[in-house]
C-alpha cells in the first residue's frame, strides 16, 4: 500500500473516535435535524477555542456562502467556549430569520487541540431519514450494562479533554481479544472489564440492539465494541446505519468503522456502500462526517469496493469533496481524499 493510503488508515483510526466523542458529549444542540432544541451546552467546558470557520450542511449547496455570510464568525477566532456571550446564539438565530421555513440547528464540533468548527445546519426540504425496524419484544439491556456504556462515554470525554490538553491524540486499537481497546490506562481497564461482561450477555445485547427505544439500541450497539464477537459487530452496524435515529446511525457507522478492517467478500460491502452512500446524502453534519470516513476508510482498506462506491454514489462524494458548503476534515477533507483513490490518482 502507497505511502498515501497509509496516512489514510492512521489517520482514519484517530480522527474518527475522536470526532464522534467529542459531537455527541459536548455539542449545544444535536447536529441533526432538531431544529428548535436548545442551544446550550450539555456539558459544562470552560476553555479557549479556536474556532476555524463555519461548517455548513444544507440541502441546497449553491446557498452555502450566503448561510454561512450570516456567522460573523471570523476564521481563527479565538473566543471562551463556554460563553456568556449572546453572539453564539444570536449567530444562529440570523440564519433562522433569514431562512423562516427552513429547519436550523446550530452546533459546535470540537478538537484536539482546543479548536473548532461552527456548524450550520439548515434544511429546506425536510426528509425522513432512515427506516424502523425495531422489535417490540426486544428485551432491554440489563441495568449494569446500560451503565457501562455511560461509562464509556464518560471516560473518552474525560480522556479526550485530558489528551487535548496534554497535547497528544487518543489512540484506539483492536486488541488480541478482537475488542476496542486504547493506550489509556482508565480505558484501557474499561475494555479488559466490559469485553467480561458483555460476552457474558452477547445475546441480550444482540437482542437489545432491535429495541424500540432508541436510547437502548444505541447504548447496545455501543457494547458491540467489546463483545469479542466481530462478524455480529459489523452485522448490527451495518444494519444500524439506516435506522431513522441519528444516535444509532452515529453509533453504528462507528461500530462498522472500528472493525473495517475484518469485512469478508464483496456479498458484505456492496450493502455496506448502499448504506453509507445513502448516509452520506442526509442532511446532517454527524452522518455526513460518519459517511464520508467510513466510505474513505473501505476504499483504502478493500480497494475491491471502489467500483461499487463510484457507481453507487461517485457524483455525491465529489459534490462533498468540491461543492463549498464543508470547509472541515471531517467531510470535505474526507471526501476529497476518497474522491482522488475513486479516480486512481492513488
């Protein structure tokens, strides 16, 4: 493999951890389509971010530069984060005057390194996203597993902010154990502990992966990680990635992510690049960001997949890629990386 596609794989194996944490521990509001949700923070984060610019997400891409005209929000702005300063939500409200009948949410995404994006979803012509497939009879986890996957989140929040300020990346790896494992110590025991207990249940968490609720098919679907078990992982995330909630979507492509490396034949990737190319084309910046990785990350990691991807979905990776509204890694970054191996150029 080129030097290039090296450099995808590893920085595919920090960014996107990285990234999913740190959206769904400490944004205001879901970067979704939850237009009219509150724009405070969840988490209380007291520091100095950088914020690099505006991120827009939009169904209507030649209207990228006038949303993101409304954020006076010059880039390398460096403002608190939390702030008592009303210009964040003022920011957001502007765009909601200027654009009425479209759903507007507004969202920070942070980084190593304590800085940002600004994220600017809007939304014109709203769309039901995703399918239910859930099973009414579906159990519910068991309380103590429930609670170990708060847990996670709590300790890669912790970990992530800690890491930042040391100034040094969180690292992941699967383990001999064919678990999600990390190289931080509070992790790391985390892993060795939960792969013990979710083997002890792997059929309820399975079965609780089908739940009604989305909060236990989500928290489920995180316990994948360490059930040991690596061909029912990509199973439920596959099948996670067109659920109509974007926390079990976010979770599931993230599922699918960590195990990328361990998919079979082309019977398992050709669905896998129809759910991601329809992931991709959401109007939401935490499906986009997920899409666009994962589909990076099977184009470098089974190069087999690249016809299927260009001919499922080739036109909408360059729109990502080329079209203006993403000026992030996550998905302009992303995009334009897997629209140059989509052509060959590495």
């Amino acid at each position: 493999m080129g030097r290039i596609a090296q450099r995808f794989r590893q920085d595919i194996s920090v960014l996107i951890p990285a990234i999913l944490a740190i959206v769904a521990a400490m944004q205001w509001a879901a970067a979704s389509n939850d237009a009219g949700k509150s724009d405070s923070v969840s988490e209380p984060l007291s520091q100095r971010v950088e914020w690099l610019g505006v991120e827009v997400v939009t169904d209507r891409p030649k209207l990228a530069a006038d949303i993101r005209s409304k954020i006076l929000l010059s880039p390398h702005t460096t403002l608190d984060f939390p702030s008592e300063d009303v210009g964040y939500k003022q920011w957001c409200d502007s765009v909601r005057a200027t654009y009425p009948t479209a759903l507007t949410s507004c969202s920070p995404v942070l980084m190593d390194g304590a800085k940002g994006y600004y994220i600017v979803q809007v939304e014109f012509t709203p769309k039901r996203v995703g399918k239910k497939t859930c099973n009414a009879s579906a159990p519910r986890l068991p309380q103590s597993l429930r609670a170990l996957s708060d847990q996670h989140m709590e300790l890669l929040q912790a970990s992530l902010m800690e890491n930042a300020h040391a100034g040094s990346p969180l690292r992941e790896f699967i383990n001999d154990q064919g678990v999600l494992d990390y190289t931080t110590p509070a992790l790391h025991e985390f892993s060795h502990s939960t792969h013990e207990e979710v083997r002890a249940h792997l059929r309820e968490v399975i079965a609780s992966t089908n739940s009604c609720d989305a909060t236990e098919r989500t928290a489920a679907i995180r316990l994948m990680n360490w059930s040991g078990d690596i061909a029912s992982s990509l199973r439920v995330g596959s099948k996670g990635i067109l659920d109509e909630d974007g926390g079990v979507r976010n979770e599931s492509t993230r599922l699918v992510g960590v195990f990328m490396g361990h998919l079979g034949n082309s019977a398992s990737i050709d669905p896998l690049v129809h759910a991601l190319c329809t992931q991709l084309a959401y109007t939401s910046f935490t499906d986009r960001n997920k899409a666009a990785n994962a589909l990076l990350a099977l184009a470098d990691q089974h190069p087999s997949s690249r016809n299927a991807i260009r001919n499922t979905c080739g036109p909408l990776v360059r729109q990502r890629a080329f079209d203006g509204e993403s000026i992030s890694p996550q998905i302009r970054g992303a995009a334009t990386n897997l629209w140059s191996l989509l052509e060959g150029r590495h």
